[in-house]
C-alpha cells in the first residue's frame, strides 16, 4: 500500500495529536464533570447534533454518537456520584451519558424524580431515566406513579419503565394481573392519549408480547385492537412499528420470552 507522505511539520502533529489522550492518561473514574464535558465537545458534531434534536433532542448538547458515549462507558463502568454530577449539567449528551455509567444499587428515589422531572427529551425521558428506573429497586412503584402524570415526559417516561422492566425481571416477579389490567387501559385509552405516551403506550403492548409470554395471547390480541398508532414523529422519517406485526416478528424468529441482562443499552 502506498501512502502519501506530508511533511514533518504536518505529519508529526497528527502522530502527536490523540483525541482520548486525556482519557489514557488519567482515566474517566478520576476525571472530573468538567475534563469529561470538554472531551464531549470535542466529540461532538452538527451532523449528530442536528439528527437528535430531529428526533427531539433539546439544546444544550454538542452530538455525541452513542457509540463514542459507549467508549467512555466502558472506561468509567458504573460511578453513580459521577453520574448524577454528569446528569445535572442539563447537556443531553452528559445526560444520556449519566444513564450508561449509573448505579442502579446506588442511585436513590429522590435522584430518579429529579431526573424525570428534568428529562427534556424523548431520548432522555423515555430511555436513559425509565432504564435506570427499571433497574433499580423502585422500578415497579415509579413506573406506577409515573403513568398517572399530567406531564407527557414523565407519563411516557413510565410507560417505558414498564417495558423495560418486562425485559429484564424474572416471570415469576411480574404481577399478571395488574400487567393484564394494564393492557386493557392501554387497548381503551391508545387514542386519545398525548403524543409520546401512545408511542410508549404501543411499545408496552409490544413488550409484553415479547417478553411474557404469559400474556402473549393477550397482548397480540390488544395489538390487533387497537391496530396503527398515529404519532408525531418530528423531522424524521421514522415509523411507528405496528404492534402486531412486530410481535408476530419476535416470534418468528423464536424470541418470545427471551429477557435482556440490562435495560439500558
């Protein structure tokens, strides 16, 4: 292979020049909020940025791929003081960032209300705060209470941690009754309910298809009822999936009941 040769000057500062030297030298578990919010900007792209506030995203954020979130992760793995610190900046990225390194055996009740309180975004409310939510003790009473909520974030932020919960906690641990009472609400309210909440509302249906089979009958029924979801989907071209067909999907292809080791992903 032949490459091109640059002069000293030039190629010398691309050898010297490493984007994660900060990170190799120090090691993101001692790093403090602000070195890991300088690393995210420089991370950070309009092209990234502008796909997530399509999808709903609010200002501030710099457009940090997952994946580079990701890369971070696995240098810090869980530091739950680090996490709340992160989360606190208000930035999306340090946000979404706080749910992968958080500790779900840590993290305490009054933590999660603030964060879904303060949960702007759809990929802020309806994944980095219901993962966690899910994953920790108080997974079942906040996803109860959050449903209830007059705020869209927060009632769409519930619906979700059900979702999550249904994939990651053992069928002898979910209530079927109040799971089966909760597909019964969602078959009755779908409609008419706010618009991130019936697309949370349809991925709970969803859920309980392909993670507890118990209710699969049920849940393939209520998706056939309540059929296409119409939802605002802002400056994208993405779809809702239709709850039927995805269920009948997972089981296609031997899905059905099978759990995820964590939530968050």
């Amino acid at each position: 292979m032949d490459f091109i040769k640059l002069p000293y000057s030039i190629s010398k500062k691309f050898i010297d020049w490493n984007p994660f030297q900060n990170i190799q030298k120090v090691g993101y578990s001692k790093m403090t909020v602000e070195q890991i919010m300088k690393d995210l900007e420089k991370m950070g792209t309009e092209t990234v940025k502008k796909i997530f506030i399509n999808h709903g995203a609010k200002e501030p954020l710099f457009g940090v791929k997952v994946g580079d979130l990701k890369k971070i992760q696995k240098k810090i793995k869980k530091n739950n003081e680090l996490s709340l610190q992160l989360y606190k900046t208000g930035n999306a990225d340090a946000m979404y960032l706080a749910g992968l390194v958080a500790d779900e055996r840590q993290i305490q009740k009054k933590d999660l209300q603030s964060w879904v309180k303060n949960a702007a975004s759809p990929m802020i409310s309806e994944y980095t705060v219901a993962w966690i939510a899910a994953e920790s003790k108080y997974g079942w009473e906040l996803a109860r209470e959050w449903i209830e909520s007059e705020k869209e974030n927060i009632a769409s932020s519930g619906w979700s941690a059900f979702s999550s919960l249904l994939s990651i906690v053992p069928n002898e641990q979910i209530d079927k009754k109040e799971i089966s009472k909760l597909l019964k609400r969602v078959e009755s309210e779908i409609h008419k309910s706010r618009n991130r909440v019936k697309y949370c509302m349809n991925g709970f249906v969803i859920a309980v298809g392909g993670f507890y089979p118990e209710l699969y009958e049920e849940a393939l029924r209520t998706a056939k009822k309540i059929g296409k979801v119409e939802v605002r989907m802002g400056k994208t071209a993405c779809k809702v999936p239709e709850a039927s067909e995805y269920i009948l999907k997972m089981s296609k292809a031997g899905k059905i009941g099978k759990k995820k080791k964590t939530a968050r992903c």
